[in-house]
C-alpha cells in the first residue's frame, strides 16, 4: 500500500482531477500560443507564418524599440508562455522517470505485458493499491469498470460492460487493449475470429478488456511482485 502511495504521490502533479496528465497542460500551452498569434499584430502573423531556417523563429520573437507596444507585449506573452510549455514538458518527463523506477520495482512483470507501459501500469497499482485489497479478480474487474453486465433483449443475447467503477482504470486498460490489437499478434487473430463469428469491434474490445483485467490481477497478486509490496510492514 505505501509502494502504491508512492507512486500516486508521483502522479498527482502531472496528473491533477481536472486533467489527464502532464503533456495535456503542455498542450494548452501551446494552444495559448496559436490564440496568441491569431490575435497578434499583422506584422508578426506574417512573420510566424513565413518559411524560416532553425534559429528564424528566436530573432522574430526578439523585441525592439521600433515595434509598437501591441507587438512588444504579443511577443512577451507567447516567450512566457513558452518557456511554461518546456517546463511542464520537463516535468512530466521526469514525473514519468520515476514513476517507471516506482513501477519496476513493485511489478517488474506487468511492464513485460504487451501494451502495458509506464503510465498506464502505474494508474493499474494505484487502483489495485495491494495484495489482498480485493478478493478476486472478478471484484477487480468491478472496480475497473468492464465486468459483463447482461443486455439480453428478447432473442439476442448479449452483454454490456459497466459504466461504473474506476475511470481512470477503465480508461488505463482501454488504452492498453488498443495498443494490443495493432501489435500484439495473438490478440488480433482473437480479435479476427471473433469478427468472423460476428461479433462487433465494440464487443470485442469488451471481452479483451475482461480478459486482460483477469490477466493482469494474477499478475499483481503474484509472487513476481517485489517483497517490500508483498509485505508492507
């Protein structure tokens, strides 16, 4: 538990309840910057928008005492904002190195999944949090939001998967699921007969969400796991 503590303390600032990570700050920032030059002088639109060698756009983004004041405060608006991107880029970037040292040692296996990386393993911990907390994987899958749920409706017969449960879990093993069906080989001939038996890609990536959840339950609950996890006091 304090192994999953640890890693959730990583998470938080690259990872707040209004956002989805570090690079979507990142993100906005940069967004700021288009609005920016959208609403900036003539002068400089045109200057943004010309061709330019590698250091051009560092010289237009250089202030004179012969550009009005509009320009001079455009082009200071979009250094700040610039130079906030490159910081949360930074940041997120060592947020994520130490949440795979975290990861490596708690769970050396998942990171051996297919599809399963630093972040996505990371937020399956945190939800997971320690042996014994749930008591299958059947709870698991509950609490990740893909347990099958009947949807039958008169001669067809079928299920659905929750909308309950942890999204941000749901979301980790959605990501994951994706990942294997374009690179896992295994997972796309499933994936293939079941479209032949005629099952939707809906319904498919329900069955491999619940799959996987089963999967990777045993794997956290396993001995690969490191001692310190597995004895927390």
């Amino acid at each position: 538990m304090i192994a999953a503590w640890s890693i959730a303390l990583f998470k938080t600032p690259i990872d707040p309840p209004d956002n989805d990570g570090g690079g979507d700050d990142s993100g906005r920032a940069h967004a700021e910057i288009g609005r920016a030059l959208l609403a900036a002088p003539l002068q400089l639109r045109s200057d943004s928008a010309a061709p330019s060698s590698p250091g051009a756009p560092r010289a237009r983004l250089r202030t004179t005492v012969h550009q009005s004041v509009e320009h001079r405060a455009t082009i200071m608006a979009i250094r700040l904002t610039a130079r906030r991107a490159l910081m949360l880029e930074a940041d997120a970037n060592d947020h994520e190195t130490q949440l795979e040292l975290l990861v490596s040692n708690i769970a050396p296996a998942l990171l051996d999944e297919s599809g399963v990386g630093t972040l996505t393993a990371a937020e399956i911990i945190c939800a997971w949090s320690h042996p014994g907390r749930l008591r299958s994987e059947a709870a698991f899958a509950m609490l990740a939001g893909v347990a099958q749920l009947p949807a039958s409706s008169g001669q067809v017969t079928r299920h659905r998967l929750s909308r309950c449960g942890d999204r941000l879990l749901n979301s980790a093993l959605h990501t994951i699921v994706l990942s294997r069906l374009t690179h896992h080989e295994e997972t796309r001939r499933y994936a293939s007969r079941r479209q032949t038996e005629g099952r939707s890609d809906r319904e498919i990536r329900r069955c491999l969400k619940r799959f996987l959840a089963r999967r990777l339950f045993r794997i956290l609950e396993s001995s690969s796991l490191s001692p310190a996890v597995r004895n927390p006091t």
